[in-house]
C-alpha cells in the first residue's frame, strides 16, 4: 500500500476513536471524508478516491465499534442490586492483585447464581493470586463518581474493567489456589532476590526497572518522588526494556539467518510482555518490535513512523479503550517524539559529545510530546526533568542490561544474582538519591495549572507544524500566546469553590491573582482534596488562610496545609479556650504570620472584592464584590445565628448568599432581604427554607460560586449550573461564559 493511503486510513481510525465523545463527530468526520474524496477526483497528488471512501467508512465506524466494545452491565449484573451489607460471595480472581499495607484489590468474577465482575477491596491477609476461587464477605456497593473538579472517576476506571461495583471486604476464604502460572514465579523469584539483597524498597525499584511496575507492587511515596521530577516512565516497563532486549539478541545472533533471528526475538518479546504485563506501553513496544521482525524476515527496512502508527492502530482494534489509557498516549507520543523530532534536534546539538548530544536529543524530543497531555491531566511540570533524564540514561541503561542478567542468573539460583547485584545497588542507589536531591528543591515541581483542551490540540497542532515546511521563528510564540490566552478571556470578579470532602469545610476562595483558603477540613480533606485542586488550579501559592473555629472538620488539616506550601498570613477567628491539640498547631506557626481578625477588619483582594469581618468572637466574615455578598457563616451555632443577626443586621444587608458548614441553620437568617441561595460543606439541611434553595456537597459534588457585574453564578460538579436556572438549555441572564 502507497504510504500516504496508510497514513489516511490510520489516521482516520484513530480520528474517529478520539472524536467519539462528541455526539456529531462522526458527521464532521463523514464531511471531511466525502469532500476529500470529491476533491481526489480533481487532484491526483491526493490518494485515491476508494482509499478515501475506506476512510470515511473507518472514521464513521470508529466510534460505534468503541460503544461495542465498552462494557456495560447485564441486566442480571450484581450491581443493580447495590447497594447491600453483609453479603457473602465466591468467585474467581481476574487480573493480578494489588497490594499495599492497608489492604489488597482484585477483580472477582462471581459464580452463579450472582453474575457479573466486583472490584474488591480485602484484608492484606490471606495473599490471593490471579485464577483463585475465594469467598468474600462484605458491603457491596456502586462505584463513585468524582464529586470534585478532575477527581478520580472510579465509575468510569472500574467500568473499562468490567466492573460495576464494589466490594469492601472484612473477610477472604481462599476456596482453590491458583493454577501454577510459570511468569508468576519468575516475577516472584526475581523480586523476592533482588529484594533480598537490596532492601525491600531498593529491590523493588531495581525490578521495576527491569519487569514495570506493572508487575511490581511500588510504595505510593515512591511512585509520588519519581513523577514529580518527571522520572516516572522508568518505572514502567516499554521501549527501553524491549529495544535493549531486541537489540541484544540480534547482536549476539548476527551471524545467523534471519528465521533464527526473528524466532529469537519473537520469542524474547512474548517472554518480557508475559512477565511485565500486557499494559498498553508494553504491549505497543512489543509490537512495534514485532514489525521490525516482520521487516527483518521480508529484508525491508521498517519505517519507524508507519511501524508506530500500524502498532496503535492494531492495539486499539483490539481493544479501542486504550484510546483513553494515559499509559497507552504517554507512550506513544514520547514515542513519536522519538521518531520524528529528535533527529532534528540532533544536528543543533553537535557542539556536544554524541552521547551526551542522542541522549539530550530524544529526553527533549520526549518531553515536547507529552508536555501538552501532561499539563492537560496533571497540571504539573518538572523544571529539572531534562537535564535529570540526561544524566540518568547511561545509569539506567547499566541497570536494565545488568538486571536482566542478575536476573536470569537468579532465576537458576538466587546466590548467583549476589555478585551482580552488590555493584548494581549501588547504582540504585545513586539514581534514588539524584530524585530525593532534585526533588528537595524548591522550584523542583512547577504547577501551572491545567491546560484547557482546546490549548492542548492548539499546541499539538503547532508542534505538527513545526515539522513541515510552514515552521519558522513564530511558532514557539504562537506557543506562548496558546499557553496565556485564557487570561485574556472575561473572569468573574471572584471565585468561592466549596470542595466536597464529606464533613470537612474546604473553600477557595480566588480573586485576581489572590488565593485564600477558608478552614481547610481535616488532615484527610486537606491531602486528599484542598492540594490536589490547588495544583490543578496553579494556586498553590496561597497568599493567606482563614480559619474561624478550631474544630476538627474545619481546620484540623493546617499542619499539612502549612507543610506542603508556604502560608504567608494566617488570619485567626478561633476564641480560647483553645484544646491542646490546637494550642500544638499554632505553634507550628510562625508569631509574624498568625494574624487575629478584629471586627470591622477589611481585607481587600482587588480593587472590587474584599472581605469585611463582621464580628470576631465568634468569627463571622462577608465576601463582598461590586453586584453582591456572601455571608461566611463557617460551624456557627444556630443560637449564635440569631445573635449575630440581632445584633449585626445593618451590617448583613444585601446578603445574598450564605455559606456554611454541614449543621442547623436558624429560621431567622431566611428573614434577609434578597436571599439567594444558601451553600452547605456537607448534607443539605433539614430546616432549609423553601423558598430560598440550598445545595449541599454530599449530593451535588463541588460547588462554584462566582460574582460577576452582572450577578452571581452556581454551578455544581454534578448538575451544572443551577443559578440562575438554564432556560431552553441556554445560560440565565448573567451570561455563558464556562471557566
């Protein structure tokens, strides 16, 4: 087939698979396709009009095909019965298990007369194997859905999978072990060695190299420490494992013909995919080393590129919800980085010397390609990732070809890996001690924020430019401008965000460049939630906290809060007497930080928003901007609700939104002039007026309140937006502007 024919019907495969989500991609898709078909009749430096109907027919075929193969519960699927307690069911494990030291995870596919796949989360005790009959007892379930802004979606994470609920298990019977499965003793044999000679953690981070953390169980602080220094691809095994391996084995086999060279290799490649897993990086390495085989057997040169994009296509028609597997586009886009951009940088780096110039090359190249979808996802950047990577490349190599070989030496007796793997920990050791130093830095882990996707596409769209005729001088500015244009867009004067985090009161508050936080919840909440959004929000440069009560669910959170990033002002409402659990937290800060709210306080945020504090014991603040108020009410008890109202009512007119915490609300505050809604940190509350609405966390998810000229905006992480109500599926009056 003529390579531009290929490239069309590849790209149209994949084209329709991404466009899926949207409900007239297809259409789109099916115009381009019809036109470009018309268009081949005229212009015959086009590809044929056939190979552009075929196209069409792939693009338009994608998406159905995906919506066939995702799965979906049966009708007689255990979770329609969900949720239950104390059930009891017996079923076989599926896939590997997962283990931590709270708990280990597997998929139980159940015997009859239950039907369907459980997610099951069991004691770390009995250890279970893939293809083992057990009996669980538990409560059962629905998955989860995210409940804050770019959470994790369990729903959807468990559905890929097959399942559609969720077991929380207090009991594991093994019924029948597992059958022997040869791949799982050679990854036990190898890491139960390494792990023997290195330490536990040393041993795992050296097997990972060699096998993927798909096949090892890694602590979370050491995932966490290698992606925040932009290292966290060496933990998972693909193309540097299978290029080192292919590599190798046709070296050493170079004399003989190339039947015994592919039947080598091939056997080589379904060995390493058997003990590393078939993730979606491997198996796209796996396979483009295949191709490289078949050009091998037919005496061609395999087109990398063609070979990358024939690979993906292949994978995804066998499984298209890769399409949505971020270790699935990681790869093959630092793969295509490879391929096609660092050859060109090679060139304007042969000042250095060609090591350092190849390895500098393709870590750049790498980087530029997954730069984008990583800002997209994870709103983070490692400032150190390159020159990092850089210097790793000759370290890892060391250790993947000597783990290899410490590990087949092992695998005939674990003490001949012992003279192997003296030297090579000690490499482990220089590579972990490189990502501890990097990561102690202060400026080690930028978090800009998330990208918008429509920025993504733009700046695929450039990097694509960059390598045609179209590249010149303005393309890395045309990069910039992408990157800064959402600040040119109309903002609300401020943002209030309410995070859903059960009890806990979380609140952002975000005008103009300043971000302060309200209370903070409990340590939990502020891990869990409050961090996590302000890296996505690129807020993490808090410019100060307010904490009103030294309950637990409100501020029981602010020694983690103060120490993952720097708190400049801490406004403090809290009255004594103080517990000594707090008396201990304020200790922690600093006496030119801590700063006491008074009544009559202002604290001005912009030019048109500040907040006012209306009264110190207890402590009661309003957000003020130039179209309405929000009352900051916080855990303030019902009785003190009705003194503050008695007391400070001229202060409290044009109220027209109330925040406060998960309790009772006082009758009295409805009495307001122009109340509009009021916000809860947990359960909407009983005694909620009728004809003022409330919303509450628990059942709508986040909530973001925004104050525009015009007035203010609510929108929930589960609805939408619910103020003003949508009329026609239109935005209400204040305007349709979405950030």
């Amino acid at each position: 087939m003529e390579r531009n024919s290929f490239y069309l019907l590849a790209g149209a495969f994949l084209a329709g698979l991404l466009f899926s989500p949207w409900p007239w991609g297809w259409l789109g898709l099916g115009v381009v396709g019809l036109i470009g078909a018309t268009a081949a009749l005229r212009h015959f430096a086009l590809p044929p009009w056939r190979v552009w109907v075929l196209a069409t027919v792939l693009a338009v075929g994608a998406s159905p095909y995906l919506y066939l193969r995702t799965p979906h519960p049966a009708a007689n699927d255990i979770s329609n019965t969900a949720p239950r307690r104390g059930i009891v069911l017996v079923g076989r494990v599926v896939g590997a298990s997962r283990q931590n030291p709270a708990a280990q995870r597997f998929l139980l596919e159940l015997d009859a007369p239950e039907h369907g796949r459980v997610a099951v989360r069991a004691p770390v005790q009995p250890v279970i194997g893939e293809g083992a009959r057990v009996r669980v007892t538990g409560d059962l379930r629905r998955p989860a859905q995210p409940t804050n802004p770019h959470s994790f979606d369990e729903r959807a994470f468990l559905a890929q999978q097959g399942a559609f609920s969720v077991l929380a298990a207090t009991a594991l019977t093994p019924i029948a072990p597992a059958a022997f499965n040869p791949f799982d003793w050679v990854r036990g044999r190898i890491l139960h060695t390494h792990q023997h000679y290195l330490g536990a953690e040393a041993g795992a981070l050296f097997s990972s190299l060699i096998v993927g953390s798909s096949a090892v169980d890694l602590p979370r602080e050491l995932q966490d420490r290698y992606r925040n220094v932009g290292m966290a691809h060496l933990l998972a095994a693909s193309g540097t494992q299978v290029s080192l391996i292919l590599g190798s084995a046709l070296a050493l086999l170079r004399r003989r013909p190339p039947p015994a060279q592919i039947i080598v290799g091939g056997s080589l490649l379904v060995l390493f995919v058997g003990l590393a897993g078939a993730s979606p990086s491997i198996l796209r390495a796996a396979a483009m080393g295949g191709v490289a085989l078949v050009a091998l057997a037919l005496d061609e040169k395999a087109e990398a590129f063609s070979a990358l994009l024939l690979a993906a296509c292949l994978l995804l028609l066998v499984n298209p919800l890769w399409i949505w597997d971020l270790g699935f586009a990681f790869s093959f886009l630092a793969t295509l980085g490879l391929i096609v951009t660092a050859p060109r940088l090679t060139p304007a780096l042969e000042a250095l010397p060609a090591p350092l110039a190849a390895a500098t090359a393709t870590s750049l190249a790498a980087g530029l390609w997954t730069l984008p979808l990583q800002l997209l996802v994870f709103g983070q950047w490692s400032a150190f990732s390159l020159p990092l990577n850089v210097l790793a490349v000759p370290i890892v190599e060391a250790l993947t070809l000597g783990g290899m070989a410490a590990s087949l030496l092992a695998l005939i007796h674990p003490a001949l890996a012992l003279p192997l793997d003296l030297p090579l920990g000690w490499l482990v050791a220089l590579l972990d001690w490189a990502v501890r130093l990097v990561g102690s830095w202060p400026i080690s882990l930028l978090t800009p924020g998330l990208l918008l996707p429509v920025q993504m596409i733009a700046l695929y769209a450039l990097l694509i430019a960059a390598h045609t005729r179209y590249a010149n001088g303005f393309l890395p500015l045309a990069a910039i401008a992408v990157l800064i244009a959402p600040g040119w867009l109309p903002q609300p004067e401020v943002n209030l965000a309410v995070l859903a985090a059960g009890r806990s009161q979380v609140a952002v508050i975000e005008a103009g460049r300043r971000t302060l936080v309200f209370g903070g919840g409990t340590d939990a909440a502020v891990q869990r939630v409050l961090l996590p959004y302000l890296e996505q929000r690129g807020r993490l440069g808090l410019d100060g906290a307010i904490v009103t009560a030294a309950l637990p669910w409100q501020s029981g959170g602010l020694g983690a809060l103060l120490a993952a990033t720097d708190i400049p002002v801490l406004y403090d409402g809290t009255a004594p007497p103080w517990s000594i659990t707090w008396r201990q937290m304020l200790a922690q800060v600093p006496a030119t930080v801590r700063s006491p709210l008074r009544a009559g306080q202002v604290l001005p945020l912009t030019d048109r928003v500040r907040l006012r504090v209306i009264a110190a014991e207890p402590a009661v603040l309003v957000l003020e901007s130039s179209s309405t108020r929000l009352l900051l009410l916080g855990a303030l008890h019902p009785k003190a609700q009705q003194w503050l109202l008695q007391r400070y009512r001229p202060q409290l007119a044009g109220v027209g939104w109330i925040w406060m915490g998960d309790g009772r609300i006082d009758s009295s505050l409805f009495t307001l002039g122009g109340l509009q809604g009021v916000l809860v940190s947990g359960r909407t509350l009983p005694s909620c007026s009728r004809t003022v609405p409330c919303w509450g966390t628990a059942e709508a998810g986040a909530l973001l309140w925004q104050s525009w000229p015009a007035g203010a905006i609510l929108r929930s992480q589960s609805q939408g937006q619910v103020f003003p109500p949508k009329v026609d599926g239109t935005i209400g009056a204040v305007g349709g502007l979405e950030h």
